[in-house]
C-alpha cells in the first residue's frame, strides 16, 4: 500500500480517443524523439502504414525519414542477428551493450563484439543487476549479498559476505521494499557512485522482526501443504535494524556511515556528490515526523547534518532529490510551507533559492538545464485536478507557465528547450496535440482529436462537480458517469468507486471514453471523489488523517453521499461503493460505521485493522498503537460490525503478503459472531493484486453482485 504518486516522463506521449460510434477509433501521431532543438520526429499512419516524418517545430514543414532508428533500434542492429529484446533486457548507459536475465543467470550482449556471453553459471539467481555508470561493471545481489561483475577483467566480484536469511547487503527487506524503496525497486538497495568506482548500500539486519507464516494449499504445494515465512513488522512491532554502507570496488572494503546502530529509524534515498567523494543520507525516525539529511565522507564514514525538517504530524522521504551536476548543490520537493515547492540547497545545507512558492502543487520535476539555469517542472496550477508545466529560473526568478487552458497536459520538451510539445485533454475536450515556444505562446497544432456530438443512446455523460464538506472547509472534486439513455425521471443506484488513503486522490480533468462500460451499460451511475486529505489541498488537509485512519474519509464521504441524496434521480435504497485494499479498506468502513449512507459494498483485500498492517505505512499516520489505542479502535472496521446490515461481496487472495488474508479472516470471524450474512470468495495463489483467470473470475462475480442486488437480476 505504498504511497501514490504518478510519475510523468515527458519523453513519449501517446493520445488516443476512441469511441464507440459507427465503430470509429482514432489514434493521434506519436513523437517518437528529436533530431535537434527544432525538428521534432513524428509516427503517423497514412493508409494504414506508419510512417515516420521529420517535422519543423515553427513551421512545419515535413520529410519523410526512411532510416529513423532510436539509439535502442541502433544497439539492437549491431547485435547477433538472433536477438530479440525483451522486456526486462537492461541497456548500458552507453547504449552499447545489454543485459539480458535468462533463467537467474546473467547474459551480455555488446555491439562490439557481437557475441553472447554468459556472465554467470549458477544454481543462484542474479537478482536486480545495474549497470555502472560507466557502463564498465553491474551490480547485482545474489543470496542476498552484493556482488559486480567487471565487463573488462571479465570476472565475478563479491562484495560482502555475511548475508543469512536474515541479513541482507543491497537488498530491501519487504518493508523498506513495499512502504519505502517503492516496487519499482524490485528489492534492489544499492547505488553506484557517479564515478563508477564505489557502491553505497543498505545492510539489513531483520533478526528483531517478527514472522509472519502464510499457509499454501494449491494442489502444486502437495497434500501437505507448504508455508511461507517472511519477516513482517506489524504496527508496534520491532523494525529492521539498518545502516548505510560505502564499497570501494577496487579494494572490497566497505566504509558504514556511523550513524547510530541502537536508535529506531528509517535510513534510506541517498544520494552521491558529483565528486562521488560524498554522500547524503535520509534519516527519519520511528515516528516519521523529523527527517535529517546527513553528508558523510565515505572515506571515514563522518557525518555532519545539512538539512532538516520536521512537522507535528509526519514528514516523507524525499524520492526525487536532483543533484546538480555543477557541484552546487540539490534540489528538494518540500511541504513546508504546507505546499509542495522546490528549494535549492548548496553542500552545507544553505538555501540558495526558493524556486516556487506556489499555495498548489508542485508535481515533480521535468528537466534542470544547468548550462542555461533553468528548470522545468510541472504543477496542478489553481486547480487541483488539472496539470500544466512551468519554468523557473534557478536564482528563482523569471518564472513562466508554459501550458495553458484547463485539464492534464503532457510535455515533450526539445532539447533546447526552444519549443514544447503539449498533449492534452480535459473532462470536456479530448484535447489537443500542440506546439509551443519556450514562453508558453501555441505555434501550431499538430493533432486534434475528432469528437463525435454527444449521443445520449449510446454515450455516457460525464461531469465534474465540487461537493462542499459538511464543515464548509473544502469543496471535493468529484467525477461522475451516468449511464447511458439517463433521464432524471428515473431512479438509479449509484456506486462510489474508491482507493480513499491519504495523499491517494484519483479526480483528475482528463478525458474519459464516453462509451458505456459495465456500470453505464447498466443504468448504474458512479462516482469517483476525493476527500480532504486526498491531496488536493496541500499539507493541511493531508494532516486531518494523523491519527485517525478512516475517521475523515466516511465523513467526507458520508457528505457526497447528502449531496447525491438530494438529487431525484438517485435511489438512497442503492448507494453501492467498491474499492481494493485501502478501497476495499473504505467499503468495509463504509458499510459498518458508516451503515446510515451506504447499502451495498464489493471489497477487494481490505485492511480492516490497522494493528494487522506493516509499521511503515501504518505509524506514518497512526503512530504506535500504544500511543493512540483510540485511534486504532475508531479506525478499525471490527469496532463497528454490529452496525452492518447492508449486503458485502468480500474477497481476498489467500497468498496476499501484503494485506494479509488475516484482514478478511477477522472480519469474517466478527460478521459470523454477529449473526451476519454475507458473500466471501478466496483466490488461491494469488497475491495482493487478483490476476489471470481468476481476476476474470473476481470482474464476473462483482458484476454480478450489482445486477442481482440493485435490479433482482
């Protein structure tokens, strides 16, 4: 249940509008890379054949290239001719070579040679392999432990060697992975240094955490079954012991940062000087509400802090650091001013420019061109459910929206920074493909999706409202569907769709296909909104969650639900919600403590306790359950069961190592007590995401909760 952002790479943008009209589907070019700071390249398709062109960014003017290739098509040439990329083949920074995991063991491919060699012949998996940065050397673990191999001596190196199955180099345990690496890491704990010559890692120690077994029984575990045991710490229970460690290649001699082994903290997200002679280090404490940054000399492992924040509720790691390759310094995404903004800090801490200082939401950022002191980066702007892209310089000043007009854009930026392209779209428009110049003024457009007049027999109506909180304080943007031929003169049940955690909003004002699916197909209506602390008004509202997991979600909710009450086409008889793990978390919560609003519920791996879930991600809000059992009990979907009288479709993989099967196990556990009667379906083999034939299975048997429940069907 890691923290959601979305990540926006503003390298390729694909726009598709398709609709469901006369079977019409329209697909938009695709800007598939730069020749210079002024010529874009383009794919089209002309007669139902690509074509790729090479357009003039000002003016337009077009030739057709025959022999584009990008710099992957170019390495994948010069290989064997039996080579066909894969997925997961990693490219070298050079784009010479690639890597290729086959089996668990390591292959490379250079467009030197052009020959396949096999790096390693083990009955061990090579796991996360990366290249250096130089392209020389990959890093890799391997039974836990950090090994290189060096692509000149052609050799296998190990770096550390007293990895168990408790103690781990430069591999995550599972909480570091889920709640703090983030999945994109894959378990991988180690960092190059710019050099190439050194690795910074984690070493982890997971005696202190306790198991958690899950039991497997699918007919390939055999008639007795197997179990599963992964260290687990549950909110309250002892974490990973964790220090940061700095190898020297040549020697194998690890320097450990000398941060304090006994104290109860997070160690994570470093990052290297451009010298790679030092390196910053994220410390944050047990409670998540002070994070330091430490610089440490990696010949001595001496530290001094140059930077902290702290704040009454909690404080995040930042993941998104830039390091100024000048040497003067890094650039933090913070909330300290309860908004997201950029500060730019020199070595020792000093601030040397607030770059924004907007009361909205900085995203993230786009690009830093240091040669010119600008910097590129996106933000919501004043409304929180659009997206657009600005530039700044970097003392700060001469500041510059570069998209304009409402909804989520994209931006494909040339080299230069000359010109931008923007792809956009809104609740309303399906957008646009445009370009611009580097001061936001629209050159030319490039793309505009045909959109078909609005057919209420076959298209879904889409709207965007703002609903008001019940205590004045917020107006929550929502989306809401209806259903294909709606008429007011009807009644219809609704169905709130949901994922609810803190920082987790979904409301977004892009374009969504008018074609019917599932719910519109069925004169159902839905309702996607987010609450207060969903991220939409910055650090304050997100603080209403500290300590009440659940509390302000139902309330918010609750008051969505007055507000459709009071419209004459919805039916209060089938208020519906639905959601997956924090979701599936909210329609348990919705249909017990918030039994008054809601009737009908499908919930996919709830949490139902928050003492049944991981530390990181629970205590980040909650703090420990000693320190605020009220909390925990008032948060806790088990507290309310004799308030449930709706109808709950519940179900759970039975391998879910994330949110335990546990949740669902106690809450059926309460509802048979209780005299309940309810609906449980289990998904042996599968994890904390339904997939394969099975997630068909779980999509049918949803489906057809709501027609049999809201329609006797």
């Amino acid at each position: 249940m890691n923290r959601l952002g979305v990540l926006f790479t503003g390298m390729v943008f694909l726009l598709q509008a398709s609709f469901i009209s006369g079977q019409v589907k329209q697909v938009a070019p695709q800007v598939i890379g730069w020749l210079d700071d002024g010529k874009y390249v383009i794919q089209t398709v002309e007669k139902g054949i690509p074509v790729v062109k090479s357009v003039d960014a000002r003016r337009g003017t077009e030739r057709i290239i025959k022999d584009w290739k990008s710099d992957r098509d170019k390495l994948v040439e010069s290989l064997p001719g039996n080579y066909s990329p894969g997925p997961a083949d990693i490219v070298s920074p050079d784009n010479k070579s690639v890597l290729i995991v086959r089996a668990g063991d390591l292959f490379y491919l250079s467009s030197l040679t052009g020959k396949e060699i096999r790096l390693t012949s083990d009955d061990d998996q090579e796991v996360n392999p990366r290249f250096s940065p130089d392209s020389r050397r990959i890093a890799y673990t391997k039974n836990k432990d950090l090994y290189i191999y060096d692509l000149v001596e052609m050799k296998e190196v190990r770096l550390t060697y007293d990895a168990t199955d408790r103690i781990y180099n430069g591999y995550a345990s599972w909480v570091y992975f889920e709640e703090i690496l983030g999945r994109p890491s894959r378990y991988a704990a180690f960092w190059w240094s710019p050099d190439g010559q050194k690795i910074a890692y984690l070493h982890t120690d997971d005696n202190p955490v306790p198991d958690f077994t899950i039991v497997r029984l699918e007919e390939e575990d055999g008639v007795n079954g197997r179990t599963e045991v992964t260290p687990y710490p549950k909110a309250g229970d002892p974490n990973p012991i964790v220090k940061m460690g700095i190898v020297d290649i040549s020697t194998g001699i690890t320097t450990w940062v000398k941060t304090d082994p006994r104290a109860d903290q997070y160690i994570a997200w470093p990052f290297w000087a451009p010298d790679s002679r030092r390196l910053a280090v994220q410390i944050l404490n047990r409670d998540q509400n002070d994070l330091r940054i430490i610089l440490a000399d990696i010949s001595t492992g001496e530290y001094s802090q140059i930077y902290r924040e702290t704040r009454p509720t909690w404080v995040d790691f930042y993941e998104d650091v830039y390091v100024m390759k000048n040497g003067t310094g890094f650039i933090v995404r913070s909330y300290r001013s309860d908004w997201e903004n950029l500060y730019y800090h020199d070595w020792s801490g000093n601030l040397r420019a607030q770059l924004t200082s907007f009361d909205f939401r900085v995203n993230g950022i786009e690009r830093v061109d240091e040669a010119k002191g600008i910097i590129y980066f996106s933000a919501t702007g004043d409304k929180s459910t659009d997206r657009h892209y600005y530039r700044v310089d970097l003392d700060g000043r001469n500041l510059v929206r570069l998209t304009s007009g409402e909804g989520v854009h994209n931006i494909n930026l040339s080299p230069g920074g000359s010109y931008v392209i923007d792809t956009w779209s809104s609740v309303k428009s399906p957008g646009a493909m445009v370009v611009i110049d580097r001061n936001g003024k629209e050159l030319r457009e490039i793309h505009r999706p045909d959109q078909p007049a609005f057919d209420p027999a076959i298209h879904m109506k889409v709207e965007m409202v703002n609903i008001p909180t019940s205590d004045g304080l917020f107006e929550m943007p929502a989306i809401i569907r209806y259903p294909a031929n709606f008429s007011e003169d009807r009644k219809y049940p609704v169905v709130f769709t949901i994922y609810g955690g803190p920082d987790a909003g979904r409301v977004r004002n892009i374009w969504v296909n008018p074609s019917p699916d599932f719910y519109g197909q069925n004169d159902i209506i839905t309702i996607s909104v987010d609450h207060r602390a969903s991220g939409h008004f910055g650090k304050k509202g997100l603080d209403y969650m500290h300590r009440s997991l659940g509390k302000w979600e139902i309330l918010d909710y609750a008051d969505a639900v007055r507000w459709l009450r009071s419209k004459p086409y919805v039916d209060a008889a089938r208020m519906g919600i639905t959601g997956g793990s924090y979701g599936g978390y909210m329609t348990c919560l919705a249909l017990t403590k918030g039994y008054e609003y809601w009737t009908h519920g499908v919930a996919s791996a709830p949490v139902t306790d928050w003492r049944l879930y991981d530390s990181v991600y629970t205590e980040r809000f909650m703090d420990e359950p000693k320190d605020n059992p009220d909390g925990y009990r008032d948060g806790s979907v088990l507290t309310f069961i004799s308030n449930f009288k709706g109808k709950l479709q519940l179900v759970h993989g039975d391998l879910d190592d994330n949110v335990h099967m546990q949740n669902s196990i106690h809450l059926i556990s309460r509802l048979q007590d209780e005299g309940k009667f309810f609906e449980f379906m289990i998904y042996p083999g599968n994890r904390h995401g339904i997939t394969g034939a099975k997630r068909v299975h779980a999509t049918t048997i949803a489906n057809r909760f709501w027609l049999r429940e809201f329609f006797g069907k």
